[in-house]
C-alpha cells in the first residue's frame, strides 16, 4: 500500500491564488457579462523590454546553428549572467560576491520553497504574519510545522505580527529561533525597512547562529534613498543569510521564468555535533542533483536587463507600475480607505472598511465593483481584516478599478 505524505493533509485545501481563481471563475459563470479587473494575483501585464526580446531572438538562433549550438549549461547559470549581476546590482552597493555565489534559477518561488530542504526538521521557523505563503507551506510539506491550531497557524512556527501597532513591520522573536524569513520590500504590506532595522535582524542571527533567508524580489521597485535593496549592504550578513532575487516583477519575466539566488560561503548550518557547514556547497548539491538549469536563450535574455537599452527600458516598466500604484494608493485614501506600502513596492495593503472579514470583502469587492484583489487573510491570521491590490494592471484598468471602488462600494 502506498502512504501518503501527511504533511500534505495539513495544508489548506489549496493554494492562496488557485482558490482566487475559482471563486473568479464561479463568479464569471453566474455572471458571464461581467467585466472583470484583477488587481489581485502578482501577475505582470507590460511585454518584455525590447532589448531582452532581441536578444531571446539572437540566442534562439545559436540554438538552431551547429557551430553556436548549447547543450546542458551550468546548473548553477551561465558566467555571463552572473559576471552582469555582480556588477549590476551589487557593486554599486558596495557588496563584493563570487561569481560562485549567485545560482541562476527558474524563479524566486521555487527557491525561497526548495531552499529549507538544506535544514533539518528540527529548526525553530519564524516568519512574518502576514506572509507569502509559500515559505509556510513549502515548510508545512516538509514536516517542520506541526500541526496547525484553532487560529490558524502551525504550533511550531513562530510567528512574528505585522500589526499597524509595530508599522505593519515584524516584531521580533521573544525565543530563539533557528531560521528566519524575511521579504522587504515587501509582499503583502508593500512595506520596507531601514538599514538600522535590517542590522538588528542581522545581529540576532549572528548572536544565535541563526539563518535569515531574505526575499528581496521587489528590491527594484524601492523608490525613497536609504532603503537597502540588499542583506549584504548590511556588515556580517554573508555569515548568515542568503537572498533570493527574481527577474518576474522587474522585467515581465513572470512567463519567461529567470531568478537568482546569493548563497555566500560564510553562511553557515550546524551538525548535531556542532561542526559548522557551508550552506553554499549544499545549495549546490542540491542543484546539481534536482535542476538541469535554466535554458540558454533565457539567461541570455536577462543579460540583456542589464544593457543600457535594458536598463532604460526595464525603468520604465517599474515606473509605470509604480504610477499605478501611486493612483491605487491615493485614490482609496481620498475615498476613505486606511492603507500601507505602495510607495517602495507595488503592492497596497488596505484595511477592510467597517470591521468586514477579509474573504467577505473580496466577494463584496468582485460583486459590486467587478474588481479583483486578494483576501489579507489568505496571507496568515493577522492579515485577517485586510486586504491586497496589485500594480501590475494596464493603466487603464486600474484607473477604471479605482473609479468603480470609488462609486459602487
């Protein structure tokens, strides 16, 4: 008899945005005329800048010549993109890394899920609430959880309330914890923090040989000075961190799949013993056994980001996002509306009105108006009586969703 992996019965009954999708799906077949705005699933609406299409183009091609042709890459990524990262987005900062402390992925989603598999079962987890929720499940599938409670939430993570008390920020931890996740800016609030508050987060994993795995997929979108955009602009973080970056939100990737993941040497795990390993040669264990890379014409692609053209074009995708979520965030304040972030990131975060339960809202929200967002409390409990807008509609819609908020609910 084959037995399942109970962990998997933990789980809710699916996914945060599959669960979106149904509810939108049963709403469209009793309302086929409906005109429906999704403002809720990250999803990108612009194309790929020009420059990365030419060159998706270009390395297409190769792959049809014998002479140009390109097998099996590198499972860790290709050196010219990692040559382009480096010199990119972290020297400008002051933040030195070896080419063999960047691995290329398919997506920020598949690491920051495959990355615990290096930890053992053991390890007290903490995390933010509310919270992406794929660091949660990735870990309730694995068995590091426990069982979830009456509220809500799994016994064994500890979890660290974003309340409009603490700045929509998490608190810290009043027991030690082992591993760490962190999202700034970040993904529901839209909030940052400043380069104090991340050295407090850095001196405690150092003090407790813990680990942060720090999700800075939006670092791009960070438009206000002396906010950092990465955990190693910030002194003794390569001893105990490790950042995932993505290309999904800052250049469209969200189709083509390209991410990054910084793994520095200095990071390290511990045995039962004590005896210290690096997480880095691990991570490229893992890697080489479970993935066969991300393919040629893609990695040459998100070379392109970084050109000049791509640099100029990739701009200005951010601040066309970015203006829609300047639109999102004044207009639901002029219209009375409490909400947060959408000035680093391109996500609002935005209080229910008249004490309305998060799922509640949402059927109101797609009833009423025809808009679509995300339930606060599909993020973790303390996002219960809020709720989630994205950017990444075409102007025109997000005008046209903001218009029907501001007159039919």
């Amino acid at each position: 008899m084959a037995l399942v992996n109970e962990n998997y019965l933990k789980l809710p009954g699916s996914y945060l945005f599959s669960e979106i999708a149904n509810r939108v799906n049963r709403f469209k077949k009793d309302h086929p005329d409906a005109d429906i705005i999704r403002l809720g699933i990250g999803d990108v609406t612009q194309p790929l800048p020009a420059a990365v299409v030419e060159a998706m183009k270009k390395a297409a091609e190769e792959m049809g010549r014998p002479e140009t042709f390109r097998g099996y890459g590198p499972e860790q990524g290709y050196d010219f993109l990692i040559e382009k990262i480096l010199e990119n987005d972290f020297r400008p900062r002051g933040v030195e890394l070896g080419v063999d402390e960047v691995f290329i992925s398919d997506g920020a989603k598949c690491d920051t899920a495959n990355f615990q598999e290096l930890f053992g079962l053991d390890n007290i987890l903490a995390m933010s609430d509310p919270v992406y929720p794929v660091y949660v499940d990735s870990n309730v599938m694995a068995g590091r959880t426990g069982t979830v409670n009456g509220a809500g939430q799994f016994e064994k993570v500890v979890y660290l309330p974003c309340t409009e008390e603490n700045g929509m920020k998490p608190s810290f931890p009043r027991t030690r914890v082992d591993m760490i996740y962190l999202c700034f800016p970040n993904n529901p609030t839209g909030m940052t923090i400043s380069h104090e508050e991340l050295k407090k987060w850095v001196d405690y994993a150092r003090e407790n040989k813990s680990v942060i795995l720090f999700d800075a997929a939006y670092e791009s979108y960070i438009q206000e000075k002396d906010i950092p955009h990465s955990i190693f602009e910030v002194e003794g973080a390569r001893e105990v961190a490790v950042e995932f970056r993505s290309f999904s939100k800052t250049a469209g990737f969200t189709g083509t799949r390209c991410a990054y993941t910084v793994v520095p040497k200095e990071a390290k795990v511990y045995d039962a013993k004590g005896q210290a390993y690096s997480l880095n040669p691990l991570w490229l264990r893992r890697q080489t056994t479970k993935f066969n890379g991300v393919s040629y014409p893609v990695q040459a692609a998100a070379a392109a980001i970084f050109s000049e053209e791509g640099k100029k074009q990739v701009r200005e995708i951010i601040n066309y996002y970015m203006e829609n979520a300047r639109i999102i965030r004044e207009g639901l304040e002029k219209a009375g509306y409490k909400v947060f972030g959408g000035i680093n990131a391109p996500y609002i975060w935005m209080k229910t009105p008249d004490g309305l339960r998060s799922w509640d809202f949402f059927d109101k929200l797609i009833k009423d108006a025809n808009v679509v967002g995300t339930p606060g409390v599909g993020f973790g409990a303390n996002g219960e009586g809020y709720f989630r807008l994205t950017a990444f509609a075409t102007r025109e819609n997000t005008q046209r969703a903001l218009e029907r908020i501001r007159t039919r609910m």
